[in-house]
C-alpha cells in the first residue's frame, strides 16, 4: 500500500522530546487536593450523579422485573446492590463535607430516563435493557474507573467495591441480549441511535467537573467506547454492526 | 495463539484503513475521537511453518498514530489497553510493533500493571527486541560482502549503541564476526562506558567522527529530523542499515554508492494471506514483516511462552542464537540489498 505522506513526515520520539520529559515528570498521576473549594463545589454535582445513578439504576431493574417476572429474584438482588452503592457514594460525600447537588442530578439523568419509562410502558424489554444494562451500566463503570486513579482514599476504597458489582451487572444485560439477538437486534439499534448520543451529551456536560476531579474527558470517552464495545462483542454483535452503532455518538 | 500489536503511520492512513475495514465512527472522526478509540481487533490469521506446523494469531491496531505521541497519556492509555484486548483475548505470546514497544519502554509502562480489571502479564508479551537484533547482524554479515566491503577489513558504526538493540547488535558484532573495529555512538556517556567495559572493545565516538570512519553504519536510533549529515564525507562505499523507527534514513542518503538497506525486517517463504502487513508499509506485504512481528510467531511455533525479550539490556548471545535457528527452521530470512528499491516511493 502506498502512503499518500512520506515516511521523513512521520513523528519520531525525537521530534517529541518535550513529551518524554513530560513523561518522566508526570508519570505518576498526581492527585488533586480534596479539600479546596472548586474541588468541592464540582464534587457536589458529581457525586449527586452518582448517587442518583445509582438509585435510577435500582429503579430501573425493579421495574426490569415486571417485565420478566421469572427473573424477580435475580434482578431484585441486583437492586438491592445498587442501593449498597448509593450508600457508599453518599458516604464518599459525606466524608469530604460536601452536600450532593440532587436537583442537578434529577435534571441530569431526565432525558434518559424518560426515554426509560416510555420503553418500559411500552414493554420494550431490550430498549429498558440498553438504557440501563448497557449505557447506564458503562457510563458507570467507565466514570469509576477513571475516579478510582484520582479519588481520595477514603472513596478510592469504596468505588474499587463498586466497580467489582458493576461488571456484573454489564453482564447481566448482556446474557438476556446475547440469548435473545436474533429478536431483538433490530430494537436494539434503534435504541441505540436515540439514546447513545444522550450519553455523550452527558458526557459532555460534565466534562468541566470531572476536570476539576482530575478526570479526563478523552480519558472518559474513551473507557465508555470501551466497555460499550465489550458488552456489544459479548452479545454478538460483529465490528461493522458495533461501528455502525458507535456512530450515533459522534454524529 | 500469537498477537501482534501495531498501528498505522499516520492519522490519514489509519483513516483510511479503517474506512476499508467498515469501521466508519472512527474513518470519520476527527483526532480527538480517534484519542477516544477503543483498541481493535482487526484480524485474525492461520500461518504454516516451513516445518508444516500451524498456528492461529490476532492482529491488533492500537488506534495509536503517530501524531499522538505529543499526546502522553493518550499514547500511554493506546499501548496499555491494546496489551489489554491480547490478554483478555488469552493470546499467548504478543509483540509491541512499531512505537507502541517504544512507548512501553521509555514511558516506562510497567508500572501499570493493572488496566481495569485486568492484571496484566508481562510474560504474554515481547518487543521482539532479540530477534530484531540478530536480523540487523544478519543483514549485516550478508550484504556488506555483496557491495564489496571485507567484514574483516570494515569498521561498523553502531548508533545507538546503549539501547536494547543497540547493545545487544554491538556484543554480536565483537563476538562473532570479526570485524575490524566497532564504533559505538549514544547520546548519553556513561552508558557507552559500562557498555564499552562489558564487551572489552569498541571505540566510543561521536556521530561526525564516526560516519566518515566507517563502511558500516547500524542505525538504531531513529534519527532526528534535524540532523543534516554531508554525504561527500562518507567513505566511498557505504552500507546502511536503518533498523530504527520510524524507517527514514533513505531520505538523508542518497547516493551512488550509499546502499541503505531497512533493517529488522524479515520474509516469510511463503504467502501468509493476511492484510494488516499492507498497512505497515512493507514492499511485500504478503511476506515481509517486522522482525519483532516475527518473534511472536517464532516464540509460539516454539512453543515458547514467555516475553523473550524484555527490559533493556538483557538480550544474550544465546537468545539471538536460540531465536536465529529457530528463525530459519520456520521459514524466516532477513531481507537484503537486491529486494530494496533505491529509493522509497511512498
């Protein structure tokens, strides 16, 4: 194949020399001070996302089960698990003497979740499953993952708890979609198409938070398309299809 | 299983290949969005050795370019998250290509060892570093006849000596070939100077003192845009090896006489079948790869599950000896002279 640029215009390490040194010097990650006023001030709404995620989310498998009565214990526990969490976020924002934002969070998550109520009344089982087994639990996941490398220790110790439960709950949703693909494949990507951009709007609207917390917005983004990616491999989904369907979050 | 990690040459060739491969989200996307790509597994491959053995192995794009080197973390994130997809794919043996083992190594990535929930191992993972090194010697020892040079007359001037290829291309060529002197050039003294000791000869020089000296001249260090090297001072006949990374030293020489050959990269005998080595801007892409490519295939054909080459300075005479058979066995060459164009059209 040949290149449209030439070689000798390729980077070479060399020609970054300034990011080597900046390596060395910021190799490892340095945290921010818990107990500044910005800090705190952005961890109020932060915080109040989590803790309200974490209640959606009981709500949201709760309401799961009616759908699938057989499967009431099982997602009963899963909620019960996410209260677990709530209480630990909440805890997290105690500890530092910060009060969560919760109006901010309510409005925060609106969108998403009336998107969930509407799919649930409707009985569409695989578009509450991609809002809340999917998105929700990735968005999760990517965001504690990234906050574990630059919590205090005190929240450190408790996301790390979280994240565990998280990746089963991804898998969850991810078995009932993998068992039922070829039903509901078609559901699943037009739920997709209007849901996933909602993530990356949310996404951005708290990016400048999160950079107060040391979170990285690209850093972020990037753990998000990763455990979306995983989940949407693991129920069977091939690379043009998951492509097809990461597309809706950058148009 | 074998995996091999790369990535493309630049932003607009991995654009370009990922519109090839159906993956439009990121063919489209601007930089940014490729900072936030997931790595990929783009193919998976079945390769015969000259002995008739099979193997199965993965080809992973990193979503690395090279524009992200002034990107730190994203470049680090790239190489940690690709090393993370082989593991969590149970790939055996996995080579770092290109500036993704550069990266691990002068960004010094080990102590990251846990990516999520994943612990990784390093013994699933190799830069290919040994095999690359004795293809270099190789190279050398074959073509160096070919355009007349004596190796027991030729002074070799190695730059880049302190590094791990470096290092370990120095030893073989004191040790086993018999060349009439070596000159090793780093940027750092005290390195060249524990290195000197250890292998009981060589000269240590600059970079202008030694080209004009020397018939020989191994590049291991991938050379700054920067230096502009007068041509009419290198002796009349000159071989070149460019075993750094990026490959870029035809630019800097064309001449006559000056035989520049891309060094560390090896042939397969036979058609692999495969597409990812398109990507990777080699001249037969169904053969030629690079030879710490190779090294994953070579450690796996062997059944050799362990990261052969890793950390600096470790590579041993008798690892380049056990890696060198095993090569040839299964089918490897080092690519010399008569294949290379005089100059790349790219």
């Amino acid at each position: 194949m040949h290149n449209e640029l030439k070689i000798t215009d390729m980077q070479t390490l060399e020609s970054n020399k300034k990011t080597t040194e900046e390596f060395a010097n910021t190799n490892s990650l340095k945290l921010p001070d818990f107990t500044t006023d910005s800090y705190k001030d952005a961890y109020s709404r932060i915080n109040a996302i989590v803790i309200e995620g974490e209640q959606e989310a009981h709500d949201n498998y709760i309401s799961i089960a009616t759908l699938i009565p057989n499967e009431l214990e099982e997602l009963t526990k899963l909620a019960r698990m996410e209260m677990k969490h709530k209480k630990g976020f909440t805890a997290c924002g105690r500890n530092l003497g910060v009060e969560a934002d919760m109006e901010f969070a309510k409005k925060f998550f609106s969108k998403l979740h009336g998107n969930f109520q509407i799919a649930l009344e409707k009985g569409n089982l695989t578009t509450c499953l991609l809002i809340q087994a999917i998105l929700i639990e990735a968005f999760a996941i990517s965001a504690y993952n990234v906050y574990i490398r630059v919590a205090d220790p005190f929240a450190k110790k408790i996301t790390e708890g979280v994240v565990k439960d998280e990746y089963l709950h991804l898998n969850y949703g991810q078995e009932w979609l993998k068992e039922n693909l070829s039903s509901c494949k078609e559901e699943l990507m037009e739920a997709n198409k209007v849901n996933l951009p909602l993530i990356k709007k949310m996404l951005d609207e708290v990016a400048d938070d999160a950079s107060v917390l040391a979170m990285d917005r690209e850093e972020l983004m990037e753990e998000f398309m990763i455990a979306y990616q995983d989940t949407l491999l693991e129920i069977g989904l091939d690379n043009r299809e998951i492509a097809r369907m990461a597309m809706a979050a950058i148009v | 299983m074998f995996g091999l990690i790369g990535h493309s040459t630049s932003f607009e060739d991995a654009k370009r290949k990922a519109s090839l491969l159906g993956f439009d989200h990121i063919a489209d996307g601007d930089l940014d969005v490729w900072c936030t790509a997931p790595p990929q597994l783009v193919e998976n491959v079945e390769v015969k050795s000259a002995t008739g053995i099979s193997i199965e192995g993965s080809y992973i794009d990193s979503c690395f370019v090279p524009e992200m080197l002034s990107r730190f973390k994203t470049a680090r994130r790239k190489v940690l998250n690709a090393m993370e997809l082989a593991q969590k794919k149970g790939i055996n043996i996995t080579a770092l290509g290109g500036f993704t083992s550069i990266i691990f190594e002068n960004f010094n990535l080990l102590q990251h060892k846990q990516i999520r929930n994943t612990t990784l191992e390093w013994e699933r993972f190799t830069t290919g570093n040994t095999h690359t090194a004795w293809v270099i010697c190789k190279q050398l020892e074959i073509n160096a006849p070919r355009i007349g040079i004596d190796l027991k007359k030729a002074t070799v001037a190695v730059i880049g000596a302190t590094g791990d290829i470096g290092s370990a291309v120095c030893r073989w060529l004191i040790n086993k070939t018999g060349i009439s002197e070596l000159l090793m050039v780093a940027r750092q003294r005290e390195p060249l100077e524990i290195l000197q000791k250890e292998l009981d000869g060589g000269t240590i020089t600059s970079l202008n003192e030694a080209l004009p000296q020397a018939d020989i001249v191994v590049w291991v260090a991938s050379m700054p845009k920067t230096v502009e090297i007068d041509t009419n001072n290198l002796k009349k006949t000159c071989l070149m090896i460019d075993g750094g990374y990026p490959k870029n030293l035809d630019e800097k020489f064309q001449g006559k006489n000056i035989h520049v050959l891309k060094g560390g990269i090896v042939k397969f005998f036979n058609d692999i079948g495969w597409n990812m080595m398109e990507l990777a801007e080699m001249q037969n892409p169904q053969r030629e790869m690079f030879a710490c490519f190779a090294e994953a295939m070579i450690l796996e054909f062997e059944k050799c599950h362990t990261n052969f080459s890793w950390g600096r300075n470790n590579i041993s005479l008798e690892k380049m000896e056990f890696i060198g058979a095993a090569s040839l066995k299964h089918g490897f060459s080092a690519i010399g002279l008569d294949k290379q164009p005089k100059v790349l059209t790219v």
